[in-house]
C-alpha cells in the first residue's frame, strides 16, 4: 500500500513538472495543461480521502478530521476550476481580493481548522499549555523574520505596500501557524504511531509554505519564473494530505522503540529553542557595530539557552522516571488485587471454585435452565475412607490426593460442568444445558468411572472410591437450596448402600 502510494503522489508531481518543463509556461496550452493537473490531481488527493472516510465509519473523530481537510482539497479545486473558466473566456481579474482569492484562502482556513481539531482532540496526549508556548516562539521567530525580510523591503517603496500586498501575506503566515504547530505535534505525537503519515503532512506544509513564500516575492518581481512552476509544490502538498490520510491507523500502534522515543521527545524539546537561537544569530548579522557588549550577548544567549534546554530535558526525565514507578507500583497493585480477588473465590489447595464462587455460579445456571427449559444436574461427592489415607499416609499425601482427585475431575468431564471443593474430601459438580435427564444419570455413573484407576500415592498404586448422591432440576427441585439438600441425602443414601456407587431418588 505504502508504494503505490508514494508511486501515484511521485508520479503526479513528476508527470506535472516535466510537463511544464517540456511546453513551457507562455502558451495557452500550457496553462489549460498546468490547471488541469491541479484540478485532476486534486481530485485524486479527495479520493484519497474519501476512501479514508469511508475506511472508518465508527471512528466520528477521524471521520471529521479528514473531512475538513476534504473540504480544504476541494476549494483549491474550486479556485483552480474558477481560473481555468476565467482565462479560457478572457476575463479579467481587476480587484486585489475577488471570489477567486477567497475560494484559495479557504483551503488554508480548513486545514487551520482541522489542525484545531486534531490538536484539541489530543490534547490528553499533549501538555496543551506547553505546546502553546512552544508554538508561539515559534511563530513569533518565524514572523519577525518573515517580517523583516519579506514585508520590510515592500515599507520602503510605499507605492507597493499595498492592500494587495497585505492580503498577499496571508498565505505565508497561515502556512507558519500550520508548520510551527506541526513540527511540535510531529515530534510529540509520533511516538505513538503514525509517523509515516504524520511525516508526510510536515513535508507537505514545507512544500506549501516555500511555494507561498516564493509567491509573494515573484508578485512584486521583475524575476523571469512564471509562477506556474509553483503549482507542483501546492499539488504535492495536496497529495501528501491525501495520501497521509489512506495510511493513517486509527489504533495508532507504537512503531518505534524506546531508544527513538527519547530522541524524538529530545527534538521537540530544544525545536523552540532553535528557533530563537536563529533569531538572534539573525539579530547578529543585522548588528551596526561589532563590541564587547555585543559579543558577551552572543555568547551569552546560546549558553542560557543551552542551560534552559538541560533543565527541561533533565525535568522531561524525572517525569518519565516518576511515571515509570507509578505504573510499575499500579501493576503491582492491580496483580495483588487480582490475586486477592482470586483467593477470595478459589479453593487454595486445589485452586476449583470455592463454595461462594459455587453459589453464585449456581444461580446463574439455574436461571438460564429456567429461560431456556432446560434440566440441571446437581453431584454431591464424598470420598470413601479418605480418613484412612491420612491416617496411612499422613495429611501432605491425603492433601496430594484431593489435587489428583480435582485434577482428574477436570480433565474427563465434559465441558458444561462446573467443578467445586467444599471443604475436606467433599466435591460438588454442576452439570448444566442438559437436554434429557438421561445425560445427568450417564455424567454420574462417569464420575464412579473415573475411580476405577488407582490413585499413585508414595509410588504406590491406592484404589479409591466414592458415594455420589445427585439432584435434578426441575424433576426434584426448582430452588438452589431445596437441590442441595436433596443431593445431600442422596449421597448419604449411596454410602448406606454400601458405598462406591451413584445414587439419585427417582
């Protein structure tokens, strides 16, 4: 997936740029050429949205996130179709903002607006406050600049500081808004998946602010570059967009290891900084007279700002330490909880159900019999002469037997069955979803059968019985109680009977 992609956005822009270079720029079949790439290659960028779109119907979050951005694709198609038909039918656009300029500002109006919503939605993954700061060092770096080196030179020739001119600056410094914010959300965001994606749509905002940038400066130029050969730059931006979408993952599962996460979160940490640092190395090389004042400054400056940077990262590994022992601690206690739990409803010897678990289960299944009209069979089981094997043997090997008893219980009953340790030498199974009662009367005749084979108690082969009373629900009772009590005298009945045999009342 990831090749065709690159394949189809490379492709487009390569196709695009060779185009220009091989018909030029001046003929008119040029620019029907130059508009209809745009415009197709646009179309190529929705589509790649909308399948994204469509790709994650129960995901609102991302579903709305592409949609804005669709929105944005759309309106560089609109403004791209509406000055095809306006140089086609030799019109004029006389006016420094018209309906064309609005329909272009609004793609960078809908991607502001869906780098909003994407950073207001992940705001529990981001120290919002932060990233504000950080973003505004940027922006306030990045727009003195812009400032000085792009507005300043229009300040002294009056005649071409213009309306037009101002509204001209809209582009570079929306791309700034998108590019700072990015740049932060790259590095912060990464770490958690979708960096491809993510990598794209920085590179494509680069692409889109140089285009912008060389815009403004070719406007006012006498500079022999149609500006023509910018539209690659904006259509690839578009097709990045398009294409970071398709191979978006919605789970976001972590690409890269721990080793790169630090360095990721290194380089969104010192990002502010490089920026003001190339502010004042700026300020340096604008300086009227080189002193001592001014060279203690820019010595100075690097080196605050190298301290600033130690403390974050320094205070950045605390936290992550401090976190680390909070989840460690957290882990531990949900595992101490989780056995506390367990021991609280397990037998601790053969680790069956304990009769609270037992009574609990019970209820529940007699319920579903009741729904469903189906019969439920209770196995009251007590162990013949067990006290004979502690007495013999002693209470480590009779404990040893009652594991191998439960052992060999849950190994040969069928799988509705519900096995459970009352205490001593006595077992309780449930057997439940039963059809006929002649399943009960052949699952108990089973557990005799499974003390036909000898027990292997100190390498000696011990044959063991048991007296099994049974229950049925509904034929002998309906309630839980009234099943328990006549399991328990049928059981008492078998050993009256002379032991090693199943017993149910008829």
């Amino acid at each position: 997936m990831n090749k065709r992609i690159y394949a189809i956005i490379g492709g487009w822009v390569l196709s695009h740029t060779l185009w220009l270079g091989i018909i030029g720029t001046s003929s008119e079949l040029s620019r029907i050429g130059n508009s209809l790439f745009m415009i197709l290659g646009t179309v190529v960028s929705t589509l790649f949205l909308m399948t994204s779109i469509r790709r994650h119907p129960n995901r609102p979050f991302t579903q709305r996130l592409f949609l804005l951005l669709l929105f944005g694709n759309v309106s560089l198609a609109v403004g791209e179709t509406a000055q095809l038909i306006v140089e086609r039918r030799h019109l004029e656009r006389s006016r420094p903002f018209d309906g064309i300029d609005l329909v272009f500002s609004l793609q960078i109006v809908f991607y502001l607006l869906a780098f909003c919503y994407f950073l207001f939605n992940r705001r529990s993954q981001i120290n919002l406050r932060f990233f504000l700061f950080d973003e505004l060092i940027i922006l306030i770096v990045t727009g003195a600049i812009s400032w000085h080196y792009l507005v300043t030179p229009y300040l002294k020739q009056m005649e071409l500081l213009s309306f037009n001119t101002l509204l001209l600056l809209r582009y570079p410094l929306g791309d700034l808004l998108l590019l700072g914010g990015m740049i932060i959300l790259f590095f912060g965001v990464m770490k958690r998946g979708n960096s491809i994606p993510l990598f794209m749509i920085l590179i494509g905002f680069h692409l889109q602010l140089i285009a912008d940038v060389l815009y403004v400066v070719l406007y006012h130029t006498d500079f022999p570059i149609s500006v023509m050969w910018l539209d690659p730059l904006w259509l690839a931006t578009v097709l990045l967009i398009g294409g970071a979408a398709i191979l978006f993952d919605v789970d976001e599962r972590p690409l890269i290891g721990k080793g790169n996460r630090q360095i990721l979160d290194g380089i969104r940490l010192v990002t502010p900084y490089i920026f003001l640092l190339i502010l004042f190395v700026t300020m340096a090389q604008q300086a009227v007279s080189w002193n001592g004042l001014t060279i203690g400054l820019m010595i100075a400056i690097p080196l605050l700002i190298s301290r600033q940077v130690r403390i974050v990262m320094d205070n950045q590994r605390l936290r992550e330490n401090l976190e680390a022992k909070v989840e460690e601690r957290t882990a531990a206690l949900e595992q101490a909880l989780e056995e506390m739990e367990h021991m609280a409803y397990h037998d601790a010897l053969t680790n069956l159900p304990n009769r609270y678990l037992f009574a609990r289960l019970f209820k529940e299944e007699l319920r579903r019999a009741e729904i469903h009209q189906r019969f439920v069979g209770l196995y009251f089981i007590d162990i013949d002469h067990f006290k004979q094997v502690n007495d013999t043997y002693g209470h480590h090997i009779g404990d040893q037997l009652i594991i191998d008893i439960s052992s060999r219980l849950e190994k040969r009953l069928p799988h509705n069955t519900v096995i459970s340790r009352q205490g001593g030498d006595e077992f309780v199974v449930l057997l439940f979803d039963v059809k006929e009662e002649s399943e009960i009367e052949a699952c108990g005749q089973q557990l005799i059968d499974l003390f036909e084979r000898p027990f292997i108690l100190q390498e000696t082969p011990v044959f063991m019985t048991a007296s099994i009373g049974g229950a049925i629900y509904p034929t002998h009772a309906t309630s839980r109680t009234a099943l328990i009590e006549q399991a328990d005298v049928a059981m008492y009945e078998a050993k009256r009977r002379g032991k090693n045999q199943f017993h149910v009342e008829v």
